[in-house]
C-alpha cells in the first residue's frame, strides 16, 4: 500500500512539471501579446490661438516590439469634436478648452487611453494697421499732440493703445497716447520716436514705429492786431511779427498807397500818404526755410 502512494505521487507531480512546461513553452513561442502602453502624451503648441493647428506628442512603448499607431480623439469643453494626429476647428474660440484622447493600438490588441491635459485657447494678438497724428503738423509752438490707430483684433477685444516716446536718445516714462509737448524744450528740426502697441487683456501687438518732426513754424503775430493810428503823412511803424523758431525775417509789401515803404529786415513800415486818413496795407514776413504769414493792416489819422 505504502509503495502504491509513492507510486502515485510520483506520477502527479511529473504531470504537474510536464505542464508547467506546456505553459512556459507558450508563452516562449509569443502565443500571448502585451498591449502597448502610452508613457507621455502632451498637445502643442502649450498656449494655442484659434489659429493654431494642435497636435498630440506622443511617446509610447511595446513590450513585444511591434510598431503602434493610435486613435487620437479630440474634446472641446468635453464635447468629441475630432479624430485625428492634429486638431483645427472654425468652431474654436478665445477662453475654450482642448484635449485628446489616445488608444494605442499594435496590430494585435489596444492599449488603454490615455487622457492629455487641456490646452486653453488664447485670443489671438491685436494689429495695428496706421496711426493718426493731430495735429498734423508739429510746430515748438504746439502743445501737446495726440496719437490714434486703427487696429485690428480678431477676437473683438477692448484695446488699449499704448506709446513709448523716445526725445533726444531719451526714454520718457509715460505709455499714454498723448504728450505734452512744452515740457521738454524741443526746437526745429527735432525728433521723436515713436512705438506704438496695441494692448487687449492678455497680448499685446507688434510695436508699430514711426516718427513725429518738429517742422519749420511760419511767422506769427507777437501781438495780434489790424487797425494801427498813425499820422497819413508821417507813417513809423514796427509790425508786431516774430519768427517761433527765432530765424530771421525777410519783410515785403504786397499791396500798399504809393511812398510807403518797409525796412526788409526790420519789419518796419515808413513813408507817407499823403492826405489820405485811413488806407490798408498787406504785407508779407518770410523766414529762411520759406514759411510766410500775409497780414493785412488798417491805418488811421489819431
């Protein structure tokens, strides 16, 4: 009896090994596979615009070595809008949120999906196309000047215009699109540089630059006045005309009675008119860069 037990153990236990074998020899042979496995899944570019083309990074491994492709779905605000490696929609805009879900898949069996993290849609940055200058023209007498553009911005966004003003090799402190003019001495001929950005809530334009010149100022009167009281028959006066940018004056009658006459340089009009008690005349002041201002006077017996 003992010997018919040993018997028996012995026989159960060489099929026991005799199996294990079995199963070794399958798994040996590849009978079975291993699913592929995503280790990192990210979507570029980081801070997408609604523009932006987005794109699933994938990096993966097979234990069995068999190449993988995947199934790439694509979410906004966690609705299935896609399939596909890239993701662009007309649908998008400003503030909505993104992501992909990627099964690998190696011929044989998937692999288990993997979620990426949103991406947020950013606004995309506003353009300025021209700036408007008022005035125009900027003479040392002016006083201030102000700055306008027309900007566009797909998004819609509130703008704020923003200048950097550079005086004289100077960076002034001071992003507002008007500038006080008087406060920084300028004479003919200065420039000023200007960069101009346009700023919504979160980005701002590419700087749009240009240039502001102090041009030639014409003549202006020192003290204004059309009606001047003089005796007809012995004329002496001195026009009140001066030149902003302190150039010299080249003076001229246009129109006046015969025997009056005017110093060139001086500005001074003389001479006689004999019985004549109240005449015109128009006159002309010219500085060297050609700038002119015609004034028209009225004179009187006292």
């Amino acid at each position: 009896m003992k010997i018919f037990a040993k018997v028996f153990f012995i026989l159960l236990l060489i099929l026991f090994i005799s199996q294990c074998g079995e199963k070794k020899e399958k798994r040996d042979d590849g009978d079975t596979n291993t699913p592929p496995v995503i280790n990192k899944l990210i979507l570029q570019p980081l801070n997408p615009t609604i523009r932006s083309e987005i794109t699933a990074r994938i990096l993966s491994f097979d234990k069995d070595g068999d190449p993988i492709t995947y199934k790439v779905k694509w979410f906004l605000n966690g609705k299935k809008i896609g399939e596909g490696m890239s993701f662009t929609s007309e649908e998008i805009a400003k503030g909505d949120r993104v992501f992909a879900e990627v099964t690998p898949y190696d011929g044989k069996n998937w692999g288990k999906p993997v979620k990426s993290g949103d991406v947020i849609i950013r606004g995309m940055p506003p353009k300025i196309l021209s700036v408007q200058i008022a005035p125009e023209s900027l003479f040392i007498t002016t006083p201030q000047v102000v700055v306008t553009a027309l900007v566009e911005d797909p998004d819609k966004d509130s703008i704020t215009l923003i200048i950097h003003w550079m005086i004289k090799d100077e960076l002034i402190p001071d992003t507002s699109n008007v500038l006080n003019l008087k406060k920084y001495n300028l004479k003919k001929n200065d420039v000023i540089i200007c960069s101009a950005f346009a700023a919504d809530d979160e980005c701002r334009s590419e700087p749009f630059i240009f240039k502001l010149l102090i041009a030639n100022a014409p003549p202006v009167f020192k003290t204004e006045i059309d009606s001047i009281k003089c005796s007809p028959d012995s004329v002496y006066y001195q026009l009140p005309i001066i030149d902003p940018d302190n150039d010299p004056l080249t003076f001229e009658i246009l129109d006046a009675p015969d025997n009056i006459q005017i110093d060139k340089e001086k500005g001074i009009i003389y001479g006689s008119a004999g019985e004549v008690t109240t005449f015109e005349i128009l006159v002309r002041a010219t500085d060297m860069d050609g700038a002119y201002l015609d004034v028209k006077f009225t004179l009187t017996s006292p």
